[in-house]
C-alpha cells in the first residue's frame, strides 16, 4: 500500500507527464492515468514515443535504458522507473 506521500509524488509525476504529452502530441484533452497504453491515445505513434521519451529525460534531468522503456506497459510503469531514478521509490 502506499503512503500518502508517495502517493502524492506520483501524481503530481502523473500531472506533469501529462502536461508533456499534452504539449508533444498537441491535444489538450489527453488525460493520462496510470493504466493508458499507447493504444489509447491515438497521436501516440512510435515517433511520438522517442519524443515523449526525450521530453521526460530533458524535463526530469534523467535517462532510461532501453531495456527500460521496452518493459513499459502502462504510463504507470514508466512512473514507476521516474520514481526509482528520482530517488522517490
């Protein structure tokens, strides 16, 4: 279970990754949640990934492997890797 605290770092993670797609794939109704898949965002192709991808590290001052971003399932997932590189995991 996770502490309020965590739980508030993960949506405010959550709020700004949305801005980011918002911005990237420009659609100011994109609400993400931790269970949205690429297939449930259509402006979210395979060149959008890399640019997503590129927008997060620069925003965040992080990187990811490529082992990384391919085990990702869910934006979920990819915040749970931001929270373990963000020393909030």
């Amino acid at each position: 279970m996770l502490y309020k605290e965590e739980v508030m770092k993960k949506e405010e993670l959550l709020l700004q990754i949305q801005s980011i797609f918002r911005d990237i794939l420009d659609n100011e109704s994109i609400e993400l949640t931790d269970e949205t898949t690429a297939n449930d965002v259509e402006e979210w192709d395979s060149l959008s990934h890399i640019q997503l991808i590129v927008a997060i590290e620069k925003q965040f001052k992080i990187k990811f492997t490529s082992r990384e971003i391919l085990s990702w399932k869910n934006v979920g997932e990819m915040i749970d890797s931001m929270d373990i590189k963000l020393g909030n995991a």
